[in-house]
C-alpha cells in the first residue's frame, strides 16, 4: 500500500482503467475537468516535493543547524536530532564526547541552534525482505538526508519556536509528575512518546490497544468535541464556531508534533462541521476523499507511511460503517475484523482480542482517561489537588498488570502481496456493502479465507542470509511449511563502556530477524543451530525463544560448557548436542561436517552442508584456515554451488585451498554496514574474485535469499538492494 500511488501495479492499472470507463460512460464534463485539475496539481506538487528531498551525499561544513529542539534525544553517548540546513530537513547523529557535552542535551533550556561538521548519507532502504523501509518512511515526512555529525557546537539564540513552546510543555510534565504517569499525559496530550513509554505500554501491545496511545480520531473527537460543546453553550453561532473550531484545530496539530494521525482527524472533524454549517450535502465518501486530496496536497508521499496507510483505510472504513445504522459496539466488532487486511500487511499479525479490549475500554477512555490526562496537563500551570495524580497513576498501573494477565497471543498470518491485499480490501468493502442490504456474504468470507492461508502456506522455498548487522542468521524454509531451520540469530558484541557512555539495551532481533520471521507466518522453528559461542551468532537465542516456538535446539558437542546456565533456563525445546557426522532434520538433511568436539571457538564452528532444489549449500560459521584444512582433508569430494563465506570476510578465513576444492559459484558474506572491523577485507573479495566466485554481501545489498517453487522448481537468487559501486 505503500506505493499505492506511486509505482507501477498492474492490478492498480486495471482498476484505473475502470475508473476511466466508468467516468466515460457518465459522460460528465464537470467530473472530467476536475479530474484532470486534481491530478495536474497532485502531479506538480510531488514532482517538487520529490526534487527537494532528493539529494547527493555531501560534506557539511560549518552548517547552521535550526534544532527542532522537541526532537532531541539522549541515550548513553547518543545524540539523535532533527533540523533545518537551508530549509533542508535533516536526521542528526552524534556520539556525544564527554558528561559536560551531555549535560548540555540533557538541560531545561535546550540549544536550538548549532554549527555542524559532517556528511550526509541516504536513509537506509529496507535491509530485510519486507522489514522496514527508513528511507521512504522519513522521505514521506520531508526529510532529505541522514548528517552523521562529527561535530557539534550547541548555540542557544533568542528566537520564537512551536518546538521550543512544545518541548518546555515536555519540560514541565516531566517535572511535575511521576515517570510513568508523565509518559502517559505525554502520548494522550501532546502526542510525544519518550523512551520509557514502550516498556509501560507493553501489556497494551500485547492486546492490541496500543493504538487508543496515539492520538487519532477518537482523541481529537474528544477534544475539538469538547471545544464545540463549550462554544455552544456560550451560545456562539455555526459561523463562528466553526472559525474558532479550525484555530483550536491547527493548535493542536502544532501542539502535537503535527503528526499525520493527528492532522487527518483534525482535517475531516472540521470537514464534517462545515458541511453541517454551510448546508452541504456530502457522503462520507466524498468527506474522505477531499480530506485525501488536502494531505496528498500537503504530504505527496503520504503512502509510503505505515501511520498514514492505517489512518487513511480506518478513516475509510468508518466512513462506510457509519452507513450500516450500527450500535457502538457493533461498529468495533465489525472494524477490528475489518482492520484485518492492513494489519497483517502492516504487522504480519492480528490482535485477536483487540476488538474486544476496545469495546471495554473505550468508555473508561472517554470518561476517565482522556478527562484525567488533560486536568493533569492542566495542573501544571494551575494548583489542583495531589490525590488526583495518585489515583490516576494507580489506575494505569492495575490496567497494565490486568492486561498482562489478559494477554493472549497474536495470530501471526505473514505478510500479503500487494494483489492479496488489494484483492481483501476489495471484499472488504463488497462485505460492508452486502451487510447494508443484509445479504449473504459466506462465498466472500470463503474467499478471503482462502487469500489469507495462501500467505502461510506458500509454495516457495527459500535460504535467506538474513542482514543481522555484523553477524551471521540464516533462514531455511521449506515449500508449505513443511518445516524450518534458523542457523544462529545475530547478536550485538559488547564492548566496555563508561557509565554514562551505556545506552538503553534493545534485542537487534526485534528489528531484523523477528520482524521478517512474522512477515512469512513463521511462528514456529523445527531446528536452531548454533555454530559457535560468540556474541554475532547467539546473541539474540534468548529473545528467539522468547518470541518463536523453537522445537530443537543443537549446539556442538562441547561447547555447552560455557553455556551451562543458560541451557539451564530454556524451557520447552529440546536440546541436542551434534558433532561431525550427525544429521539434523527429517525432510531436509542437513550435514554436521565439523568439528569433532568444540570449545565454542571461532575454529570450532559448526560447518553444515545441504542441497535443496538442486542447489549445494555449504555454511562455515566462523571457520578459519586450519579448520578449512582439516575440513577438504575429511571432505576431499566437497562441491558447493552456494559458500557462505566464514568470519564475515576476515583474512583469517577463506583461504585459496578451500575455494580450489569446493569450487563455489557464488559467496555469500555477513558482515555489518561500516563496522569497525574492516570486514569483509580486500585479501578476501580479492581470492574470490581471482577465482571467479559471484560475491554477494549483506552490508551492501542487505539480505540475499535463494528462493524456488515447488511447482516449476525454477529458483533465482534475490536481492533487497541493489548495490553499485
């Protein structure tokens, strides 16, 4: 959905081309005109928008910076910003030096001006099969570039700013109340949501009521609502309200952080009122879709943002529910089904329980939570009583212990085409209509059936080396699920830190390896392996087990040494310990080539070797010379189509006897973008290319993946970013 309007879809082309008909065969010259005018103007203003934000990396010299001073964050020695450069739009990096520069990020009065030194970069397109795109979704909020910052000189000048009036308001509540019940007041009145407010909220993730902690229609409903209802006790006419509605409106977008979920519920509440006023006589539909114009005016690449895309198709659906003369309940119901085909294509997965948590909790929301939030944001500028923020925070700390106890799992479904999608929004809609005339809709519901376990049960295989950073996860896949593997899961290697250097600690794998797990249905692992002890390749094991079934679990004979205490405390998968020799898995068998016995050293890697559709895969972990020997000395007829490359490219592996003898066609490197390390070397890509192998790296081109059907047995090597040099 992301590029619904932007890039070339067949099935997109076909249901324009039925528009045209449709439009012909009204024979209205009105409806033509305007056509053409709305998208001529839709047309020029992305074609400028799009010539503004893209730019060629460059050098920073001396560049004044204008802060947007409510987007500054500290985390350990990080320093994350946005601003301006010559009405440029800029993400700003920084490693902060010393306590005393931190200190300055960290204070009441916070600089809204610098002097910077430092490159430019693109945003980072998606590193993993259907993971998240960071250069589309900054460029859809007009951002240009990334500027790593070498240096930065804070200056602090007296001007006017809404970012500046926003971020005391911050200031102010964080000063006032408690952690927790700050990060609450924050998210429901401001719209700002600070570090701690995931580890608060995340019995609400869990059952799918996140969305009621960001500021949408509901919330703006409620309070321009509220705004109305006070203006008309005051006895102050249509006119003039709705005048006072549209200030109060472009207030709280400003006061918001002029988020899109925001400027959309404000835009179509004061759509909705001005026809009430002015006597116009207009669909829902057509408030829709002028509200759609208006943002695509304003925001032209507003679909490549997964917010944006939630927003639009909710806003949709409500607009035809509306029509349905449906109790409260009912309507939620109806809509959290409904939600279904944006959701999985969004998440992967759908809460479940979420309608019904919402329809609980909607009325406590509207009578308790949202009033109490805005008495408190109010009390600090004005004395009200201190029991009110006691009791308030007492509450949100029962309703998350409730909610955790309430948690129910997710169904992951994976992530649908673009056509499936299409195709189950399309019988969305067929639904809705089908219900307003109360006829029978099993054949639709059969369908969508069908299109959404067509997700699941894919009849591709595939061998994905995942982009884990610097480190090495590799996915397998059997066509049908029929069953799967993960070799390691990545891992961040820690380095020793001052106290004020250490950042927030995040799992990598909630961002690379998890996410693309759920986006093929995967919720269950036949067989984990790991290779070796270090960091890069078992890091992540404890969050995989956590968040995936694993049945199996194998590790090489010996080095559950070091592992005792962790093995100790893995619940529900099976352990095994394997050495050369030993097979793994009962469709697919995948070979145990080395070692005899292992320490957990780099040398001491697992090796495994398998072939699948006709393809000879051989994966050495961390493997070294002197293991590589030993292993052409045991293996004297090894052949491999696809190598994975040991160490990340390091000149400790790969050496010239390995590759004369198993003769790969292609090397797969996992290494990390820019990483400290040098990896992969040039002693390395050098070897390679004087064998003439195809080199294939991750800190280039992201993650590479082998795929075939079950069907055709045709297969092809796929790359998620095209890398030239």
């Amino acid at each position: 959905m992301a590029s619904l309007f932007y890039q070339f879809h067949l099935l997109l082309l076909l249901l324009l081309s039925s528009l045209i008909i449709r439009m012909i065969c009204m024979k209205n010259c009105w409806l033509w005109l305007m056509v053409f005018l709305c998208s001529f103007f839709l047309s020029l203003r992305t074609y400028y928008y799009v010539n503004k934000i893209e730019n060629e990396p460059q050098r920073i010299t001396n560049g004044y910076l204008k802060i947007q001073t409510d987007s500054i964050k500290v985390d350990g020695n990080s320093l994350k910003l946005t601003g301006k450069i010559q009405g440029k739009k800029y993400f700003v990096y920084n490693t902060l030096k010393s306590p005393a520069e931190k200190a300055i990020w960290q204070g009441k009065a916070l600089p809204n001006m610098a002097i910077v030194n430092g490159d430019t970069e693109d945003f980072d397109n998606a590193r993993n099969l259907n993971g998240f795109d960071a250069k589309k979704y900054y460029q859809s909020l007009g951002f240009t570039q990334v500027l790593q910052a070498k240096a930065i000189k804070p200056v602090k000048i007296q001007r006017f700013s809404i970012s500046d009036v926003r971020q005391r308001l911050i200031w102010r509540i964080d000063r006032r109340y408690s952690t927790r019940l700050a990060s609450y007041i924050k998210a429901l009145i401001i719209g700002y949501k600070d570090a701690q407010f995931a580890d608060y909220t995340s019995a609400y993730k869990t059952t799918g009521l996140l969305h009621l902690f960001t500021l949408s229609g509901m919330h703006i409903q409620f309070y321009l609502g509220g705004v109305h209802l006070l203006l008309k006790r005051a006895g102050l006419v249509r006119e003039t309200r709705l005048l006072l509605l549209s200030a109060v409106g472009l207030l709280l977008i400003i006061l918001t952080g002029s988020g899109f979920s925001t400027i959309r519920a404000v835009v179509s509440f004061l759509i909705a009122f001005a026809c009430l006023t002015l006597e116009i006589q207009l669909s829902k539909l057509d408030q829709w879709s002028i509200m759609l114009f208006l943002l695509i005016l304003c925001f032209p690449l507003v679909f490549w943002s997964v917010g944006a895309q939630l927003s639009l198709y909710f806003a949709l659906i409500l607009s035809y529910l509306n029509d349905l003369r449906l109790k409260k309940w009912q309507q939620l119901v109806l809509f959290s089904a409904f939600a279904l085909p944006i959701m999985i294509y969004s998440f992967s997965e759908w809460t479940i329980i979420g309608g019904l948590f919402t329809i609980l909790l909607f009325p406590l929301f509207e009578w308790l939570i949202l009033p109490g939030c805005i008495v408190l944001f109010l009390g600090c500028f004005l004395p009200i009583p201190q029991f009110l923020s006691f009791l308030l925070e007492q509450f949100f700390r029962l309703l998350e212990k409730v909610l955790a106890l309430a948690a129910f799992p997710n169904l992951t479904i994976g992530r649908p085409t673009f056509t499936i999608l299409l195709f189950l929004i399309l019988i969305v809609l067929l639904l809705i209509d089908r219900l307003k005339y109360q006829r029978k809709t099993y054949w639709l519901l059969g369908i969508a059936f069908l299109l959404i376990a067509s997700v699941s049960f894919s009849a591709k295989g595939m061998v994905a080396f995942v982009d884990v950073g610097q480190g090495d996860s590799i996915f397998i896949k059997l066509p049908f699920k029929q069953e799967t593997f993960l070799i390691d899961t990545g891992g961040r290697l820690k380095f020793r830190q001052k106290k004020w250097q250490r950042r927030q600690q995040k799992h990598l794998s909630d961002y690379n390896l998890l996410p693309f797990l759920k986006s093929l249905g995967c919720t269950k692992i036949d067989h984990l392996l790991i290779t070796h002890n270090d960091a890069d390749h078992m890091g992540e094991l404890v969050n995989v087990l956590d968040n995936v079934k694993v049945k199996n679990l194998y590790l090489a004979k010996g080095s559950q040494i070091e592992l005792k205490k962790l093995i100790q405390s893995i619940k529900g998968t099976k352990i095994h310990l394997v050495k050369k020799g030993d097979t793994v898995g009962n469709k697919l068998k995948v070979q145990i080539l080395s070692p005899e016995k292992s320490t957990g050293e780099n040398d001491d890697s697992l090796v495994t070797y398998f072939t699948l559709n006709h393809q000879r895969f051989l994966l050495t972990g961390d493997l070294e010379t002197t293991g590589e020997e030993a292993l052409i000395r045991n293996y004297p007829q090894l052949k491999t189509d696809f190598l994975k490359v040991g160490h990340h490219g390091s000149n400790t592996s790969t050496g010239k006897e390995l590759l004369e003898k198993v003769r790969p066609k292609y090397a797969i490197i996992s290494a990390g973008k820019k990483n400290r390390y040098g990896h992969p070397t040039q002693e390395t890509l050098t070897k390679l290319n004087k064998q003439k192998i195809r080199v294939f790296r991750t800190d280039q081109q992201g993650m590479i993946y082998y795929h075939w059907s079950a069907t055709t047995k045709w297969g092809e090597i796929k790359l998620l970013i095209d890398f030239l040099e």
